[in-house]
C-alpha cells in the first residue's frame, strides 16, 4: 500500500471511530458488590444483574439524553465484604472515575457508609438493604439532605417481615398436628442479623407466635450445640434467618438432629433446594429475596431468570437478589432520558419519584414512596415432605402498618 493511501485509510479509521464516540457516549455508572468474602452469594448477584441490565439496555440503542446517544460502561469494584474497601470504591468512583449513579452494596452498613459520599458528591446511589429505612427520614432525603439522592430498592423490613412471617405460616399450619405457637428464630449475630431478625421476631409474635431467639457466630460450621439446645426449646417451628449460606449447612445439621416438626429457610432458592436434592420428612418452607428463581410463579421472572443464567450468572441460594437491583436501571435512565442531562441529579431525583415502572420483580408497577422505598410483595414455597423438587408457592402481600412494638423505617 502506497503511503498516501495508508494515510488516507487510516484517516478515515481515525474519522469513523469520532463518528462512534460521537454518536455513542459513556455513561458511567459504578458498582460497588462483594465479589470475594462472606457475602459473594448475594454480592455476584448485583454484578450480574448490574451486567444484564446494562446489555440489554446498550443493545436497544442507549440512553437518549438531550439529542445523544449514551452507552451504559459498568465500573465494577469488588468490596471483598470489608466496609473500608467499600469506602475506598466509592470515594474511587465518586472523585476519580466520576460516575454519575452507584449500585450497591449488598451489605447493610456498608451502604449507608458509602451514602455519606455518595450524597455530598449528588451521585445517586441504589441499594438492596432495608436497614437504609432506619434513616431515610424526612430532613435525609430532603432537597440538601444526606440521602436525597440513595434510594432503597427493597422494601421497609417490617413490611419484608410481616409479609414473610404470613406466608410462612399459612403454608406451615395445614401440615402440622396443631397449630404452631411456639417460634426459635436462629441467626447470625452480625449488624444485619441483629437488624433483620429484630423486625421478624416482631413480626411472628402479631401472627401470635411465642418467641426466642438464638444467635450463632458469623463463621460458624458446626451448629450441632445450639441446635441441641433449640431442641430442647421444643418449637414447633426453626427459623434459619438471613444467612442463606450459612443455613445451607445448618439445616442438614439440624435434619440429623431432629430439631423441630417444621422449618423455614429465609434466603434459599428452591432451586437450590433441588439442586442439592435436600429431602426432608418434615414440612419446609423457602423464601427468597425477593422473588424464587427456582419456582416462581411470574412468567416475566422465569423469562429474566433464564437471560440471567444465558449471560453466565452462577445459579446461587440468593440469586434472587439480583432483582432487587435489575429493574432501576431501567428507572434511571428513563429519569435521565426525561430530564434531557447527566448534569441535573436534583431533576433526575424529581423523576423518579414520580415514575411508575412495570418492572419484574412485581407484577404491580414500582414507585418510590417520600422516603425513597419501594413496597412489593415477598413470595414463600413450600416444599412438599420428602421431595427436592415439588413445590407450593404463596406470594403475599406486605401488612399495611408495622406490627406492635417495632418502630417501623
């Protein structure tokens, strides 16, 4: 090739990639998740859905804001479950990378860590915890509030707490001799297992159930002890709170042990329960946070589900949670889109405090109440006495008032 021509060649090579950016701009949005550590079950899950959602929406043509095009580019750092390297992410994000929203974290205190930059910088920040409702008040998310731009993609944890209390019940009473009256809650004694059980505990006491709580260490394997000790609480139902992991490995335990007549597993999927080929004499429920990949009764879930797995997320007991995430992608860049700029976070808060969006993780279209929080309902399966694989499901809807005693948020 003569020299003229290569230079030529490569001038248009160098105009038509102007031409792309030009057309195709970056909208950088961050994820801060637990890629390694304790909580990698549920923090791969906002990763992928974070993935999913960011394709599918670069795939139907980008973001159209103020007449250009705005691809969606994903910063994705891995907190490694440590609240230090979460704040270090973020400040990263915020200040170097300057990524105009941020996704995450799973982690209940580390979220509202990562607020306090977020906030200060007007990044908007989405996240999957309940015990953000423990400070999103009126003066926080007013307009110079430090939580007028974090939003709270999971329901009020009285409300996740009542309406799984419900379901776990309805589904449980038929099965036994006699209606259960006597609660052992079995947690991990953590910020978010002291936070989450407190509102449940709540919650099964107005469905007229007598409570105690047990507590084990966080990184506890061998749960023979406690679970010995809950026998002879004699309940009629365990609950194996939160810590979908953990109680993978307890529960067997406490089959061999014959704990209890019932049980019921918060965080693990039926899918998983099948997966595993789990088989219990005794009747067991599930729940997921917030809706089961492994039985749902949604079509709009099973077809997500299944992209979800196509782009090769792992088949996890929390995959579920990716929900709680996927859908407020889809709400900010409509936000965006309306407000016309990337520039206006206090006109991207307005519309999306305003939208209704039909979503998936609810059949009923999503809309953030004053304080930022969304209100969906939560499913519960109920497996069927010596199967891995047979299922009833429930889906039921959140109470309409705290119950007795718990101070609501």
């Amino acid at each position: 090739m003569k020299l003229g021509v290569a230079l030529a060649v490569g001038a248009s090579i160098a105009l038509a990639a102007q031409a792309v950016f030009a057309q195709d701009r970056e909208l950088k949005i961050g994820v801060v998740a637990a890629e390694s550590g304790s909580f990698v079950s549920a923090g791969n899950t906002i990763v992928a859905a974070a993935k999913l959602a960011a394709k599918q929406i670069n795939d139907a043509g980008g973001v159209k804001i103020g007449g250009a095009t705005y691809k969606i580019n994903l910063y994705i750092r891995d907190n490694r479950t440590d609240v230090n390297v979460t704040i270090a992410a973020a400040r990263e994000l915020v200040d170097d990378v300057g990524v105009k929203a941020i996704w995450g974290t799973e982690t209940h205190d580390f979220s509202i860590s990562m607020a306090k930059i977020t906030g200060a910088s007007k990044v908007l920040q989405f996240s999957g915890n309940s015990s953000l409702g423990a400070v999103l008040d009126d003066k926080a998310v007013a307009p110079g509030g430090w939580l007028h731009y974090t939003f709270q993609t999971e329901p009020q944890e009285w409300q996740r707490s009542g309406s799984t209390a419900k379901g776990v019940l309805a589904l449980l009473t038929p099965l036994l001799p006699q209606a259960p009256k006597h609660s052992v809650v079995f947690v991990g004694n953590d910020a978010t297992g002291q936070y989450l059980s407190s509102h449940y505990v709540k919650a099964l006491e107005a469905n007229g159930q007598q409570v105690d709580l047990v507590k084990y260490p966080p990184d506890t394997t061998d749960f023979s002890p406690l679970l010995t000790r809950i026998k002879g609480l004699k309940p009629d139902i365990v609950h194996f709170w939160y810590n979908g992991d953990s109680t993978l490995t307890a529960f067997p335990q406490a089959l061999k042990l014959d704990v209890a007549p019932a049980y019921f597993l918060f965080g693990v999927d039926p899918g998983i329960y099948a997966e595993r080929r789990l088989k219990s004499d005794k009747p067991v429920t599930l729940s997921c946070v917030p809706v089961c990949w492994g039985a749902s009764p949604y079509p709009a879930v099973q077809d997500y589900f299944k992209q979800y797995f196509d782009l090769g997320a792992a088949k996890g007991p929390q995959s579920s949670v990716s929900l709680l995430y996927y859908d407020y992608f889809f709400m900010y860049a409509k936000a965006l889109e309306q407000v016309g700029s990337l520039d206006n976070p206090d006109a991207v808060v307005d519309a999306i405090l305003k939208m209704k969006y039909q979503g998936v993780v609810s059949p009923v279209p999503l809309s953030f109440n004053d304080h930022h929080q969304v209100t969906f309902a939560t499913e519960v399966c109920l497996v069927q006495p010596d199967t891995s694989d047979q299922f009833k499901t429930a889906v039921q809807q959140p109470p309409p008032a705290p119950p007795p005693g718990d101070p609501g948020g």
